[in-house]
C-alpha cells in the first residue's frame, strides 16, 4: 500500500487555512453579554428587578429569548441556536442549587480542557477503537519503513498500539485539546514510547513530510482536509480516514472495521 520511503522534509511554508477566522465561542460570549445589556436595560425602563427565584427564572427566560434572536442574525450552525436560549436560564437553574463556585468552574475548566478548539474546528474528541486499530495496521507496510501522523491524535492510544504492531514506521501525533495532549505525553514518557505527539493544530502542518496521514475528525472538517491533502501530500502518499468520508471523492478503497465503521483509504 506504500509507496517508497522518502525523507521527511521541513517546509517554510505552510498551506491556507480552510477555515473560516471567526471564533464561534467569543461571538457567542460576545452575544449573551448583548442579551444581558439589552435586558437590564428593559429592567431599567421597567423599573423592576428580580424578587425572587421565580423572577429570576422570567428574566433569564427573556434572555434567552433575546439572545436566540440576535443569534439568528449571525447565521451560526444550527444546534448553537437552543445553546443560545438555554444558556441564562440552565445558569439561573444551577445557581439554585447552592453548589460553591468553584464547583462549576472546575467544572468549565475539565470540559474545556478536553474539548478545546471543538467550536473553532468542529472536531470532537473521537478515540479509534481496537478493531479500527487492527485493521490500520493491516494497510501498513511490514518491511519497508514510512512515516505515520494521526491527526487530532487524542490520549495516544492507536499511536502507542500502532508502534507496536508495525515498529518499524516513525510515528507522529497532534492534539490541539489540553488535557488528551498532556495524558498523551505522559504515557509516551512512562513506556518509553517511540512516537511523538506535538500540542498544536494540523492544520498548521505540512502534511508532504508523512507517508501515511490517518484522521479520525468529523464530517464538517473533511472537506477542508482533503483540499490541505492535495495541496501538500506526495504522489502515492496516503490518506486515510476512519468512518468519515470526503463528500464528491470517493475512496480508492476501504477496509471493513467492524459492523458500523470503515476505514477509507485515499491514494494521492
């Protein structure tokens, strides 16, 4: 399935991004805080105030319904719309519970920790299961050595399993989320593992210096790799992504993973 290896080579340059630079997270900041203003002004006008939980409740109740209309305004994807209109009121429902603050705070910061960059990029964090790593193995070389990247590679799972049924690629990762990256690290550190993992974003790479580029990300952010793919991948390189498919290209071939997952193989 390889084609013969060559070098890796550092490159000055690096190709457009795909993605659009607004940031969907400080718009949606930047909204519910326009919301708050607009309502406390209607607060103002009205001379009211919350009284009680209840009030409190119709208040964040009619931030919601402000912010869901202004949102409306900057045409985000869909699913941020109920987000929007949930936010003041879900907030005023905890407040109610009494918990310390640093509780959901500690809170924020996990999730964030694990899910950084997903708004921006669209990409969860997916871990490629065990039959999925088995039958990556079964597309690489057994003799010859090449280079491997795992994009969004997540707490090191397929690369540290990877290394060990094929030790004779070089293997590399990145991993934009906090948390995945430095757990990544750590049990490179504790087996001695020898892949790599950068903290960064691949879309910053130059994907010409791997042999073998492996994505498991998400359909919204197909497209986009498989323009970075053809801009800067060699002939006979090869792209491969787990479940998800490149919408108009298809495979040059797949490989069965289990009952509801593939492998889809892009020969450059």
């Amino acid at each position: 399935m390889l084609p013969a290896p060559s070098p890796e080579r550092a490159s000055g340059t690096q190709g457009a991004r795909a993605y659009s630079a607004r940031v969907p997270l400080f718009e949606a900041a930047a909204l519910q805080i326009g919301a708050c203003v607009l309502v406390l002004a209607l607060s103002a006008v009205l001379r009211t105030a919350p009284a009680d939980d209840a009030d409190a409740m119709g208040w964040a109740l009619a931030q919601g319904i402000v912010a869901l209309r202004l949102a409306r305004g900057l045409q985000p994807d869909p699913w941020w719309l109920p987000m929007h209109a949930l936010f003041a009121p879900a907030l005023v429902w905890t407040l109610g519970w009494g918990l310390p603050p640093l509780y959901p705070f500690a809170a924020f910061c996990l999730l964030a920790s694990l899910y950084w960059g997903t708004c921006r990029t669209r990409v969860p964090l997916f871990l490629s299961s065990r039959s999925a790593i088995q039958a990556l193995a079964e597309l690489l070389s057994r003799d010859q050595g090449f280079a491997f990247i795992d994009l969004g590679s997540g707490l090191g799972g397929l690369l540290q399993r990877i290394a060990r049924a094929r030790p004779q690629g070089r293997y590399y990762g990145i991993e934009s989320a906090p948390l995945p990256y430095l757990i990544a690290r750590l049990r490179a550190v504790l087996a001695r593992s020898p892949w790599r993992i950068s903290f960064g974003d691949y879309r910053d790479l130059d994907l010409a210096r791997y042999d073998v580029v492996y994505a498991y990300l998400s359909p919204a952010a197909m497209a986009d790799l498989w323009n970075q793919a053809r801009r800067e991948m060699r002939a006979g390189s090869l792209l491969i992504s787990n479940s998800f498919g490149i919408p108009g290209v298809p495979p040059t071939s797949s490989l069965a993973v289990d009952a509801h997952g593939r492998l889809l193989v892009w020969r450059m």
